[in-house]
C-alpha cells in the first residue's frame, strides 16, 4: 500500500484490509508516520508521541473490529497510562497519568493504534486550537486558517490525512466545530452515552461527552459502537442502543420533518456562506424527499449563552484549582485567558451558577416542545467561515489586565472592564449553535455538506420559507512561521449542524449518511493544501 491509497481508505476499509492480509498494522503505523511527517510540521495537530504503539502494533493478537488501524487521541480527558494528559496546559504538561482512561481502553480494545496525542486550547476552553503551551493547530485546506476546537488537532489530523479518525470531546461544540472547520463527520452524542472516568465520571458538569471525528459516516457509527455504554463510574449511565449504529445507518430515514434556523442573537450578521451552507442542506433534504421548513429559533440563544458561560466559568475554576492542588502550580503556568475566567466563574457565586442550571430546565422544555412537531433543527454549526490564526487572540495589554486582575480576586473589576465580555463576544460569536446540545444532553452532528466559495451552484432549490439572500520518525512540534496562505474563507469547509431528540443518536447517523450518498464529499479531501 502506498502513501495515496492508504489516505483515500477510511478505517473500515483499513481494517478490513488488515483482516484478509492485505496490509498489516506494522504496515500501517509507518504510513501514518510518514504522513504526519510530512504535515505535521505545518498543521501541528500531533503534540504527544506515544511510543507503544510500535508493540501494538506487531502484537500479533491484536483484535477488534478496527484492529491495526492507526488512531490518534485528544490531549484533554482521553487518558493514556504513563504519558501527561496536559489539557494544553503547561500546569500539567509534566504529570504522567496512573491509568487509561475508560474510553481509551475501549479504543485499545477495538484494536486501534494509539500512537499520539493531539492538540487542543487550554482546558479545551475555546473554539479554536491556539494554547501557548504547544502553540496553534493548523486547518489542512488552507494553514493560516483555525481547525477549531476544542478538538482543533484532531479535525486537522484526519482531514490531513494522518489518520482517517480521531478522539475527540465536546463541551460545548468541540466536536462539531473542528468538524465544521475541517470537513468531517462529528457526532456529540446524547449524555452519557460515552465514557468518562476513572479518574471522574463526568466532567462539565453533564455537559461533556466523549466521541470521535471521522471523514465517513460509516467509521463514526462504528468507532461509536466500539466505545458506547455506561461504567462502573459512570454519573449519567445511558445504556448501549439495543440496535447497533451501523445496522441503523444501512436503512434510510423515512420521511423527516426539519425545521431550520440561521438566526442568532449573538450573531446578528450570520455571514452570507453560513446562511448558504444551509440553504444547500436543506435543498438536497428536499430532494430526498424530506419535508423542511423554516422556524424561529426554538430558544433563547442568548439567554442560553449566559447560562452556559456562568456554568462553564465556574468549571474553569474548578481545573485550575484542581490543577493547583495536584501539580503546584501558580499564576504563570495558566494563560491570562483562563485565569480570568476562572476568576469570573469564582466571583458569580454558587447561587448563579444553580440559577443558570435551573434555567436549563426552560431549555430542555423548549427543545422538546420543537421536537414534539420536528424530527431535527438544522442550523449553521459555525456562524462564519473558519477564522484566521491569531483573530481572536486576546491583545497583550488585555492579557496583563486579566492576570493583574485574577491575581487580586476582581471579578466584578474584571466585569466592568469589559475584559470578559469581550471575550465571550469572541469566542462564542461565530459559534452560537452549538452550547444548546450541551446543555440539554441531547445529540447533535455536523454534516460536510459545503465548501466556502462554492457559489450559486451550491445553494440547492427553494425550500419552504427560504430567504433569497442566501447564495517512522517523531511527528510532534511546528514552528509558528507555517502561516500558509491568508486567503480569507476561500474553499473552507463550512459544516451544518443537526440537533436531534434525546436518544436520537443512530437516526442522526442514519441521516448523514443518507446525505453522505446523495451529496458525497470524500473526493474533497485530496483538496487540502498540505
């Protein structure tokens, strides 16, 4: 197998192929090595070797349904025993772990190689993948472009080519967003459903869930068959659908009612090619025959984001503190960004922070009130095209005022300022879909269905309330001088997202893959720019 073959299959075939002796995992290993060899030194999506694959790899009971296929992991809550899970901290950067974590040895057992780590922003707090500690994950299709986050180098990783699936979790859109960015499939799934622990068995507060990005529909349902279902730690124990996910994929969705949305409070001006991006979705939804209209918002998409950044601002306190106690560390091992934060969520108080769980209440009862007269809610994943490196860094000056205002406990200070506020325009602006998920445990995928620049042959026939205006060696390190070309947008994948009902995991699957038949996007990847 040569360096193009092994980048066309995806990680069914790859293990079909290991099964009948065609290729072997020894065989496979290198070829990822090489490939990451050759980009990873433009993408910086690897940031952690993980030297036992290569005994892994020529065991020769290696088993599981994907045994031999070359996988990577998130450098945040996917745990490999004797290597640091830094978070894209330099607070943990030097911390090995005692023990696998549960989803990790449920990728073990499906036979995949583990053979690094991957980069992610601190405490994988922002939609972009920008962490001082490692510096900034790179998109394929174009490098002086984010691959998002929090799961930004994995999504860079696998749209590359290095592997044809990747770890990944999802917070608050940290599966969907680097998929949006990157082209992929991303399913965060229902709540509970994938594994956290040992070390805890929840982490965002039920906000957070395990899963992976894949380029096929197929290797998604059947990396999530691999790692689903409670465990003994579990605080949300959902258990294993009773139909596997790839049987519910091989049968097409009957006939769907979806509601789509491109409206935002947070984003008043969607730009043109997000709005066009679902247009173009819900075009090819006619054509299968689905039946798709246009709704109001079925929440407060602001509210909802106060809500979930009081709830999330308090997490970050939490892992810095927790990260103080276990290693030591002080003020300069966190960045200005996230001590700031933490400070905010301290100084709302507990009572805030219930008050905003309370208020999910509302949302679950809207969202299922909307599901009650729709299958799903198709919405943009991102509000514009992928950003620049370094557009939404936080300015020299505003850093050393969050830092001098951590250090001296001003959250209100900090409130006033405007230091927060800004941030969170930043930060959740162009990504104002996703936190809905999140909060109300219910799944959601991005779908690559478009590519920025597409133009009007993209934007599918008129659908009912559509608006016209719609048209070998290691692999870790990058230098910071691989900036690429600045092309703004310019032939950028540009996902869209689908929220389904509690449990609606398989039909979401079944879904995309419906739409990965009628408007396939495989033959896109030999497009990227590394």
């Amino acid at each position: 197998m040569n360096l193009d073959e092994y980048r066309a299959f995806d990680a069914t075939e790859l293990a079909r192929l290991v099964v009948e002796k065609e290729v072997t995992p020894v065989e496979l290993l290198t070829l990822a090595r090489r490939r990451a060899a050759d980009v990873n030194p433009a993408l910086n999506a690897i940031v952690i070797d993980i030297d036992e694959a290569d005994a892994q790899a020529a065991d020769p009971g290696l088993s599981g349904p994907f045994a031999g296929v070359p996988f990577l992991i998130k450098d945040l809550a996917q745990d490999y025993q004797g290597y640091p899970t830094s978070c894209g901290s330099r607070s943990l950067s030097k911390l090995p772990v005692a023990e696998h974590a549960h989803v990790t040895r449920r990728f073990l057992d499906a036979g995949l190689v583990i053979f690094g780590k991957t980069n992610t922003p601190e405490f994988g707090a922002k939609g972009i993948t920008e962490p001082t500690l490692f510096g900034p994950a790179r998109n394929p299709w174009n490098p002086g472009h984010t691959p998002g986050g929090s799961s930004g180098g994995s999504g860079a990783a696998v749209a590359a080519g290095i592997v044809p699936a990747a770890g990944a979790n999802d917070g608050g859109g940290s599966i969907r967003i680097p998929s949006a960015c990157n082209g992929l499939v991303g399913l965060k799934p229902s709540r509970g459903l994938s594994p956290f622990g040992p070390a805890r068995g929840e982490q965002t507060f039920g906000m957070s869930v395990q899963g992976v990005v894949a380029r096929t529909v197929r290797d998604a349902a059947g990396l999530y068959d691999a790692i689903v279902g409670p465990t003994p730690s579990s605080v949300y124990p959902t258990p294993r659908p009773s139909t596997p996910f790839t049987s519910q994929i091989a049968t097409p969705p009957s006939k769907l009612r979806i509601g789509f949305s491109t409206e935002s409070a947070l984003a008043p001006s969607v730009h043109p090619e997000a709005r066009a991006a679902v247009e173009h979705a819900a075009g090819i939804l006619v054509d299968l025959g689905h039946i798709v209209e246009e709704v109001a918002p079925p929440y407060d998409d602001a509210a909802l984001s106060r809500d979930f950044l009081t709830i999330w601002f308090a997490h970050l306190a939490a892992e810095v503190d927790s990260a103080r106690r276990r290693t030591g560390a002080g003020d300069d091992d966190f960045e200005a960004d996230t001590l700031a934060a933490a400070e905010l969520g301290r100084s709302a108080g507990v009572v805030a922070a219930f008050n905003a769980f309370e208020r999910v209440n509302h949302y679950v009862k809207s969202l299922s009130a909307f599901h009650d007269t729709y299958d799903y809610l198709l919405t943009p994943t991102l509000a514009k095209p992928p950003l620049q490196i370094g557009e939404i860094a936080t300015p020299s000056l505003m850093r050393s005022a969050s830092r001098i205002m951590a250090k001296v406990h001003g959250g209100s200070i900090v409130t006033r300022t405007g230091v927060i506020d800004g941030l969170v325009e930043q930060n959740l602006g162009w990504v104002p879909y996703t936190q809905v998920a999140n909060l109300t445990g219910r799944p959601a995928i991005n779908v690559p269905l478009y590519w920025t620049g597409a133009g009007s042959e993209a934007s599918g026939p008129n659908v009912t309330g559509a608006g016209s205006e719609a048209s070998g060696p290691s692999v870790t390190g990058a230098g910071s001088e691989a900036s690429g070309p600045s092309v703004t947008g310019a032939g950028l994948p540009l996902g869209v997202q689908f929220v389904g009902g509690l449990g609606s995991d398989g039909g979401l699957l079944a879904l995309a893959a419906q739409l990965e038949q009628a408007a396939p996007w495989a033959h896109r990847y030999t497009g990227v720019a590394v």
